[in-house]
C-alpha cells in the first residue's frame, strides 16, 4: 500500500535541498538537474507544456505557462487535508482508475507528525496517510529508481519546486511509459528540528499543535489537538525571533515559488480561502477531470495593489540581507496594520503576484550578498522582469536578460 525504501546517504553540495538525486546510482546528474546551478526554464517549460512563457498573458510572467485557473475545492473536504484534499485526492483517482502503477509522494515519519518520509502508495488508500503539511527536506526523487526496479514504470509524483524541476530535467532518460506530476507551491523550508523551534515560539503547547497553515487572509491558522484553534497575523510572528539562516540560501533564493513544470498547481495564494488550481497543459486537464462534480470550481478574483506591500518587503529584505536589523513596526501600530491588511492590502490574484515579486526580490538581493557569482546562471531573465519596477537591475556580470548564462570565469556554473 505505502512503501518507504531505503535511500543511499547524501552526496554534499553547495546550495541543496535533497531533492533525492545525490541518493541515486548516479549522483552525478545533480549537475544537469538542480535548479541551483543552471536552470534553463524556458526550454523545459516548452518541453513540459509544449510553449515557454507567452508575453502575451501577463500573469504567465509570474506563474508560468497555464491553460486556466480557478478556484477550487473538494465538496466534501476530506478529513486530515491542509485545505480540502484536492491534491491527495487526484492521486487516489489515478490508482483506483490505474492510470499509474504508483504514486510517489511524502508521509508523516512515526515518530513526528512533522517529518516527511518519501514513500511510494501502490492503493488508493494509502493516499489518506499522507494528507497534510509537512516541514524539512526529504529526498523525494531517490523512490524512483526502487520504483522502477518493482517494474512501475507509470508514475505519479507529488512535490515541491526544486524536485520537481529535477525531476523534469532528467524525464527524457528516466524510461517511463506515463509521468504525471502534481506540484505544491513552495517557498520557504527549513529543517524539522527548526520548525519545533517555531511551533515552539507560537504556542505553550507546541506538540499539541496538528496543523499549521499561512492563509490569504494576512493570517497563520493553528489547530490543537483538543480542538482549538488559533489565527496569528503576519505581523505578530515571531520572525525577528529566528535565527538569520532559520530558512538556508536555497529557499531564499529559489525562482520557482509557483512549480512552473508540474501538470498542474494545487496552492493557496490566490484561493482566498478556497485552493488556487493551476491547469498548465493536457495532462493537467486530465488529472482535474479525474475527480468529476467531486470539484467545486470559481472564478478568481484580484483585488488591491501590491506595490506598496512589495516595496515594503523590498526595504526589509536590503537590511537583511545586508546584515542590519529589520526595521520594527511600534508594537502599537501593529494590530492597527494587522486590522487593514486583510481589507486593504493585496487579495487573490494581486496577492499571489505580490508573494511571487518578493520571492523575485529575495533571489536577486540574497545572491547578490552571498554568491554573486552565481546570479548568471541561476537568475532566470523572468526573474529580472518582475524585479525592474522595483529598481533592481542586473549589474555587469549579473546576467541581463538576453545575456547568455554560463561559467563567469570561476568554474562554477
């Protein structure tokens, strides 16, 4: 039903997020793979989705290539999802119709709900194991060489930006019959013992606590054990509280908050409240007819401007990322600002383009401070199209766009 093999130790790298290549027999295609060293976006969107990014659709600049998006969620909401269970839904639909062998995907480790332990569901039903959110690394694509040894060569995969860029990197050589990927968004990682330390600066009771989620609403919702809930606004989180590196280089410097090369997004930025469906291509379109009238859909909707909370985000992100403290709202003001975001600020899809501008803007900043040699090659020129309204621009040897990426001269790539 689920199944969690054994995985080879991690080769080291710089700028790793243990998508789970370094684990395989061939370590070594972590050169060809990783999104951390030479992404080439637009060659495997067009590989993907049969198209790179259209100029044409403005929001494909933030979000990729996509066919539609919607509003969305499951009528009934399954028991145990972060949201409502769309994703882990598609997956069951795709085993009890076998249109794949097995599902590749994260459970919770025994011993901590928290966790994530890559492992590969055979039934439908072990898809229930593996609803909710978990927080730290695990080597997801290590499963589909064991995968393929059992002679599954029809897989789903569920994962996050830089598995799942990897993972399209290497497809061609992969020898599949059938690959459908169904991509979270994701930003911001950090390893499970730090992510104790959070629960722990939120609650009294940190293990009480079974589910934590940032909402569009301004807001992260925690559920206790006992059946309490508790909302905390942005502005209130304990953020000033964690250590500089809580979250590591790769995740402030990831391109990709949107998973770009999955069939289709499940996320939540511009749900308001409901999850954020992204469609990207055919087989997209066929994972979301798997699940019928199960789905309930909407229009999205944009609302606010996203400016003004971008350039904020811009400002703090210089200080930190040059070494200086954040600038501090008075403790008075806060819940006054806490009160109108929600009402004023950025809602739907303004919020989601604002979330992808930040990423953008941390990319840019957080290399040009830590590995600035690295910028050529890994900023995509999308990237520096999002960031131009704010004033940032590539610097000589940075890559401008249309420049070619590739060695500076230091031998990395």
């Amino acid at each position: 039903m689920a199944w969690a093999p054994p995985v080879m130790p991690a080769v080291p790298r710089s700028l790793c997020t243990d998508c789970g290549i370094s684990r395989t027999a061939e370590p070594g295609r972590c050169g060809k793979a990783c999104q951390f060293i030479k992404p080439d976006y637009p060659a495997l969107e067009a590989a993907v989705h049969g198209r790179a990014r259209d100029p044409e659709r403005p929001d494909e600049r933030h979000f990729g290539p996509f066919r539609r998006m919607v509003r969305a969620r499951l009528a009934p909401p399954r028991g145990g999802a972060q949201w409502t269970g769309i994703t882990t839904r598609i997956a069951e639909r795709l085993l009890e119709t076998g249109a794949v062998d097995a599902v590749l995907t994260m459970a919770p480790d025994p011993a901590d709900r928290w966790r994530p332990i890559p492992v590969i569901v055979t039934a439908a039903e072990g898809m229930a194991a593996c609803r909710g959110m978990r927080m730290g690394f695990a080597p997801l694509l290590s499963l589909v060489e064991p995968a393929r040894d059992k002679g599954y060569k029809r897989l789903a995969v569920i994962g996050i930006p830089c598995q799942v860029y990897a993972l399209r990197a290497l497809e061609a050589e992969l020898g599949l019959d059938k690959l459908y990927v169904i991509g979270t968004p994701c930003s911001d990682n950090t390893t499970t013992e730090r992510f104790h330390d959070f629960l722990a600066l939120l609650a009294d009771d940190p293990e009480a606590i079974t589910y934590l989620e940032f909402r569009a609403d301004y807001h992260v919702e925690l559920r206790f054990a006992d059946g309490r809930v508790k909302a905390i606004p942005f502005l209130k989180l304990p953020i000033s509280q964690l250590p500089p590196d809580f979250f590591p280089l790769t995740c402030r410097t990831c391109v990709d908050y949107t998973n770009v090369l999955a069939d289709v997004t499940v996320g939540y930025m511009a749900g308001e409240g409901d999850q954020w469906l992204l469609v990207r291509n055919q087989r997209g379109e066929e994972l979301v007819a798997l699940l019928g009238t199960e789905l309930e859909t909407r229009d999205l909707r944009s609302r606010g401007r996203r400016q003004g909370a971008v350039k904020g985000f811009l400002a703090n992100t210089e200080l930190a990322a040059g070494g200086l403290p954040l600038r501090r709202m008075p403790p008075w003001l806060r819940p006054i600002v806490g009160w109108l975001m929600p009402r004023i600020g950025p809602r739907g899809l303004e919020f989601a383009r604002a979330r992808v501008e930040m990423k953008a803007i941390e990319t840019v900043l957080h290399l040009r401070r830590n590995v600035p040699r690295r910028m050529r090659s890994m900023i995509p020129a999308h990237v520096w199209t999002l960031v131009a309204p704010y004033g940032l621009t590539p610097r000589p040897g940075e890559g401008a766009p249309g420049e070619p990426a590739g060695t500076d001269g230091t031998g990395l790539r």
